[in-house]
C-alpha cells in the first residue's frame, strides 16, 4: 500500500513538472496575442443575444473557446468607467475613472501594446467607437482625461500604432490636435481609408494602415441601411487588421474593441445589443479562424465591465424586440422638437413609438417621457440621452431585464455595474486564463504570454 502510494505521489510530482514544462513551452510559442473586449459585454448581454438571436440553448462562437475565466473590474473609486478598466487591462493598475494609462500622480503607465513594440511585433487597435475612446486609448496614449481626445490621437501615430480602424477622424484633425494627423500619417507610411470600400482594397504588404470611418463614434449596425452608410464592419475591420499585421515575422498584438455593445446597453436597446454582440462575435470567429491555422496565436476575448445589469427575464417580448429595425437614438432624430424645446411634440412622440417600436402611448405616457428628456435646465438633452430615455421605455413594455432610468440616472457611469465579467480564451498558453482574477492580474498574464 505504502509503495502504491509512494508511486502514485512520484508520478503526480512527473506529471507537474511536465505540466510547468508544458506551460513554459506554450506561453513560449506565443506569437500573436488577439485581444477581443466586448465593452459593456457582461453575461447578461451574452446570454440575451444567443436567446434573441437563436434560442433557449444556442451557443454563440465566443462561447466554444475552450479555456474560460471570470474578471472582476473594479477602479480605485469602485464601479468603473472604460478609462479606468481599459487602464487595469493594459497596464496592470487600477486608476481613477477618467484616466488613460495614468495614475493620479500623473505618472505614465506602460501598456502591453507598449511592451509588444519592445519585443518588434506589430501593434493594432480597433474600435466601433473612436479609435481614441477610453478602451483602445488605454493601450495607446497616457493622458489624465479620457476627453483628450487629439492628444491621444497625436501620440497614437507618434507611437507608430502599426493599424488603427474605427471612428474618430475628428481627433486626427488640426482643430483637435494642433496638426494635421492624416497628412502626418500619410507622411510617415500609413495606407489611410475612409470606407469599407476603400478597407476591402488595402493590401497587407503596404505596411501601416489607418483607417478613420467616420468623425465620431461609428454608426449603429441597425441604423447603417438608413443613414445611408458605408462603413466596415467589426468582423471586417478585424480581419484586414489580421492580414496586415500577420506581415511581421515578429508577430503582432491586436486589441480589438466592439464598443457600441457598451452604448446600446446604456439605452436599453436590447435588439441593438444582439446586433452589436453577433457583429463582435463574428470578429471573434475571424480570430479562431487565424488561430487554428496559426498554433503560435493567442485569443481571449471578455469585457471591461458590465452595462445596465443585462438579464433574460422569463416574460421577455423576443417578437416584439426583435421587429424593431433602429437604434433609440436613430428615433430621437425623428422626432419634433417644441418651438420652446421643452420636449417635442406629441403627435411626433407617438408617431415614433408606434412606428419603430410598435407601442401606443397615452398622452400621459408622451407628457412623463417629454419631462425625462429635459435636462437640469429644462434644455432638450443630447440626442443619444433622448435615445437613452427612449429604450427604457421600449424594455419596460416588452418586460426586457434592465436597470430601470431612475438608477441610471443616479449613476455617475450611466448604469455600469460591478458586475464581474467572462474571460475565454484559446491557443498557446490560454490555459493561464481560467479562474478568478482581478482586471490588474488580467493585465499581468498578458504580458507574461508575451515573454519568452
């Protein structure tokens, strides 16, 4: 018995020194590291889009990683804005929300991207929002506002970011920058594209590659058919940045963001949600595709904090959300504002409602949605805060599990949680991965993928 167990214990301690072998090679072979974050992306958001958009048991592709762990994403000041949880994931610190790369002693924080470019590979950003919004500017720029904008842009192509796609052409502007950042791109060797027709005809061995589709954030996926436009999709963006960056023979990091998963939560959209979430999922599809091909790649995909708190509620109207082919914020533009802007007018509320939503409003429903959409001083608000007022009335009536506005409203974040969110990962060294962590120590096994 004694010499059972005493063989048992040797070939436990053979099999553990394999594994630690086995684990050194892999985070060894790493070549490429593809880091997909949903923004906003919680459990929630995951499991409304394979309900809505399949059923009760369908699977979306990010789910079939084999490798899975959970992230908690709090900031130094609790619940998280993207700044500060883009921050911990780039660089390995919590900082205050608000901060790109920075602490509050205004120190300069180092990201994974930055030590990526000290190891000679290729570097890349994508974002459905800006190109320099909180999540992508973490691992390209330090700055003590998330706000600053042109500044982030200006040391993103001073940095020699080797692909950037998404939205934000007016940060790259001399009126946000102080200079002309496309003609400087242009300049120092970047291909530069402006539509998805443009994307399509790049080809991978011209070298840097900046494409800027639009002066904003990116459009909706559901609004693009009606706003007339011609933008790559995320799945699109992510493959060309695949195919330039795989050029390197030094490998490359790609960070590749589906941010307005983030904005439709924010509005209660839940069909906006499920299409943003199948267009980041199919990004996610690109990425195991290279990944399978390629054994020295590294995929994870998850999220920098949860949005709204996302469930599926058992009452839930699929039907009836579903049909709804718009953004909330493409119907606030078609609404008719008062001569006075205090609201808009109430055949202009209903007509909306009933057209894109199929709801009926009372006049009482119009005169309390007119008082939501005014501001502390009695102004219309932004647009996509109309839009924000307009998805929650459309999840209230169609039972959708959703924070209601009045948390949101008193939330400093606009209705982030501190809900922990997924981790999948897969390939060389996704193993590493699994179990609990907190963002900064999600951060700390991204840069050990990457050393030898």
């Amino acid at each position: 018995m004694f010499k059972k167990s005493k063989r048992l214990m040797l070939v436990a301690s053979l099999f553990l020194v394999f594994a630690l072998i086995f684990t050194a090679a892999a985070q060894a072979e790493v070549k490429n590291v593809i880091l997909l974050i949903g923004d906003g992306l919680g459990i929630g958001q995951i499991d409304m889009t394979r309900y809505l958009a399949g059923d009760k048991d369908h699977e979306l592709e990010l789910m079939k990683l084999p490798e899975t762990g959970i992230m908690m994403t709090s900031s130094t000041e609790g619940v998280t804005d993207s700044a500060a949880a883009g921050t911990a994931m780039a660089t390995g610190h919590k900082v205050y929300n608000g901060a790109i790369a920075m602490n509050k002693n205004g120190a300069e924080l180092d990201s994974v991207l930055d030590f990526a470019q000290v190891r000679n590979k290729a570097t890349g950003v994508i974002s459905t929002n800006t190109v320099t919004d909180a999540t992508p500017a973490a691992f390209i720029a330090s700055v003590e506002d998330r706000g600053m904008g042109g500044e982030i842009a200006k040391q993103a192509i001073n940095n020699g970011v080797d692909v950037m796609l998404g939205g934000g052409r007016e940060d790259f502007m001399e009126e946000e920058a102080g200079e002309d950042l496309i003609a400087k791109a242009k300049e120092n060797g970047y291909q530069y594209v402006s539509d998805k027709t443009q994307l399509n005809k790049v080809i991978a061995m011209d070298g840097k590659l900046l494409g800027l589709f639009n002066d904003s954030y990116m459009n909706y996926i559901k609004d693009r058919d009606d706003v007339g436009s011609n933008e790559p999709s995320m799945e699109a963006m992510t493959k060309k940045a695949i195919e330039v960056l795989s050029e390197d023979e030094d490998g490359f990091f790609l960070m590749a963001e589906g941010a307005r998963i983030d904005h439709a939560s924010h509005a209660a959209d839940i069909p906006g949600v499920v299409a943003e979430t199948l267009d980041f999922d199919a990004s996610v599809k690109a990425a195991m595709d290279f990944a399978e091909e390629n054994g020295d790649t590294l995929v994870i995909v998850t999220a920098d904090h949860e949005t709204l708190g996302f469930s599926v509620t058992e009452p839930i109207n699929k039907e009836a959300l579903m049909n709804i082919e718009v953004s909330p914020e493409y119907m606030a533009a078609q609404m008719t504002a008062k001569e006075n802007g205090s609201g808009y007018t109430v055949d202009s509320v209903k007509s909306v409602f009933e057209e894109y939503a199929g709801i009926s409003l009372t006049d009482q429903e119009v005169a309390e949605f007119n008082q939501n959409v005014l501001d502390e001083d009695g102004d219309l608000k932004y647009t996509y805060l109309v839009g924000w007022e307009i998805g929650s009335v459309i999840a209230k009536e169609y039972q959708a599990g959703v924070l209601n506005r009045e948390v949101r409203a008193n939330s400093s974040t606009g209705g982030h949680t501190l809900n922990s969110v997924p981790i999948f990962a897969y390939g060389a060294g996704a193993e590493v991965f699994n179990g609990m962590m907190q963002n900064v120590e999600f951060a700390d096994l991204l840069f050990k993928s990457m050393r030898p």
